[in-house]
C-alpha cells in the first residue's frame, strides 16, 4: 500500500526520530514539496494522503477512487474538501495539540521581546552605542514588566488556555473574551470584545480563521486599543487587516505588534509589512509551531493514527 508526504519539508525532519514511520508497511514515498501542477500526477497511485498545506480539491478526490486515507499534517483543514471526502467516505484526519507548548511559549517569547526592547538594544549594542557609553549600562530605550499588565486573550482553545496559565504566572491580569460564534456559551468568565479591546495591554490572537474571525482586527478595532497596547497574532493570517496595521505602527497609534502568520504564506517581497523596517514590529515566518518537541509529537501522533488504520480502526477525525 502506497503512502505518499506530499510537503514532507514542512516538518523539518532533520533532527525527529521518524523509524517508527518507516518500519510500518507501506510503500513509502517522500516529497520535499508539491506544486499545484504537481499533485494529480503524485497522488493517482497512492492510497494514504499525507499533507500540511498541499490543496486537495473535490475534483482531485473524485479522480482518485483509490484514495483510502487522508492525514493532514496540521490543526488547520482547510487545504483538504472536508465535504467531498465526506461524500466519497474517505476518512480525513488532522494531527491536533501536538504545538501548545510552541505557540503558547512563542507568544510570550515575543511579547517579552517587545516589552523589554530586545531588538532595539540589540542594534544599540550592534553599533556601538554600548562601547561609547560613559556609564556601566545603556538604559536608553523604555522597557516594562509584564507584571500587573492585562491580557487580552481572543480564542480560548488548548493554546489561548496556556498563554492564559504563562502569563499569569509572570504576573499579568487576564481577559478572555466572549465567543467569536454567536449563540456560544461558556462556563470561563468572559469579557465582550469592545472591552477587551479597550482595557488590555496586550491582545494575543488564538482563533481560527473564519467566517466569524476574518478581518475581525481592522482600523476600527486598532483605534479602540490603548497607544501603548502591543497585539500579537500566532493565529491565522487574515485575522488582521494588515494594511490597517501597517498604518497604526506608522501612526503610533499602537506600541507594537507580532505576528507569526501572513495572509499571504509566504508573504510577496513587497507585502505591506515588509516595505518598511518598524523597531516595534516582530515578524517571524510562522514558526511558533516548530519547536523540536512540537514536530515529534506530530510525528508520533501520525504514527498512532496510521497505526489505528492499519488495525481497521479507521479514524475518521477532524478537530480544531
């Protein structure tokens, strides 16, 4: 039975123990990556799908009846029809909760970054300013705790949860707020959105994109924030409107933002929030889910489930 990695360099597999993939019996076959024009051709004899971001259409589904089993490498489905291989009951599986730890510490990592001015001393240091102080120290940009802070939190699944625990840990006050679905209910102590927007010192997004999410941070929204309000985004591109972003940090209308996601992935050479160089804007090319540990509990994870369908135990799962 052949079994196809259609992006198998998405994982970065260098430094992941992987035999237990290899010792399973299917007729392994490896792509580093996958072009659009490359799919059909790469996946017409295959019977198990494995794919992070690779597009599988309902026209590709219907054209390959031989198709027993598709894994999506990923939290986020929405590369593969759910619907059509719902219809030519073809199991889909996605790998969930193997990253919290990652993004939840990413999140803070950068938000750290942005309140203690690690990147702008780290120029001053670069280019001299330390060697040709008068004093011990170069105390020149303003830097803050964390401590006594509000945090906003927009998306309260495993990962907002655990961005929740760490930041209170270094002291912060936490805001969760309402459901972005309406008619959703939860038993956690929720703030309406306006409020969020309002009163906290850091936003940090956690939500998926949809229909309820998209562009749900855009002018408007940026201009309720506090001017020395940081908002961070380890979501999903397209949460944020990042033109109006752009114009916020132009405008100091807000202190700072990170953002490990870009509507556009990977984002044009001339994508608006890389035409200028902001000290107070952090850009990292979404990696908050990469850490080491994070991809070998994917890959275990992948090993579970190939493993269940091996056994007949098909898992038909897909999970946010």
């Amino acid at each position: 039975m052949k079994a196809v990695f259609l992006d198998y360099q998405t994982l970065s597999p260098e430094d992941l123990e992987l035999q237990h993939l290899w010792n399973m019996p299917f007729n392994w076959v490896r792509h580093d990556s996958t072009s659009a024009g490359q799919t059909a051709d790469r996946i017409s004899d295959s019977e198990i799908l494995l794919t992070n971001k690779v597009v599988i259409d309902r026209q590709l589904l219907s054209d390959n009846p031989q198709i027993k089993y598709i894994i999506i490498l990923a939290t986020g489905t929405n590369n593969v029809d759910l619907e059509a291989a719902s219809e030519l009951g073809i199991p889909v599986s996605n790998i969930v909760g193997y990253s919290t730890e990652s993004v939840a510490q990413h999140t803070i990592a950068t938000l750290l970054n942005l309140k203690r001015k690690l990147t702008e001393y780290r120029i001053s240091v670069n280019t001299g300013e330390w060697s040709a102080s008068p004093f011990f120290c170069l105390p020149i940009h303003s830097i803050q705790d964390l401590s006594g802070q509000t945090l906003g939190i927009i998306g309260y699944g495993s990962i907002g949860k655990r961005v929740h625990e760490l930041a209170e840990a270094f002291g912060m006050n936490v805001l969760i707020s309402e459901s972005l679905v309406p008619g959703s209910s939860s038993s956690e102590n929720r703030t309406d959105l306006e409020t969020v927007f309002k009163e906290s010192d850091v936003i940090s997004l956690h939500c998926p994109l949809s229909e309820y999410s998209k562009n749900l941070i855009g002018k408007k929204e940026l201009s309720m924030m506090k001017q020395s309000a940081i908002l961070l985004n380890m979501a999903r591109g397209g949460i944020v409107v990042e033109d109006d972003l752009f114009d916020a940090l132009k405008a100091e209308e807000i202190a700072g933002s990170a953002t490990d996601v870009s509507t556009e992935e990977p984002p044009s050479e001339n994508h608006i929030l890389l035409k200028e160089e902001f000290s107070n804007l952090l850009i990292t090319p979404h990696v908050a889910w990469a850490s080491q540990q994070a991809r070998q509990n994917l890959a275990n994870q992948l090993g579970e489930l190939l493993q269940s369908f091996l056994d007949g135990e098909i898992m038909n799962r897909v999970t946010d």
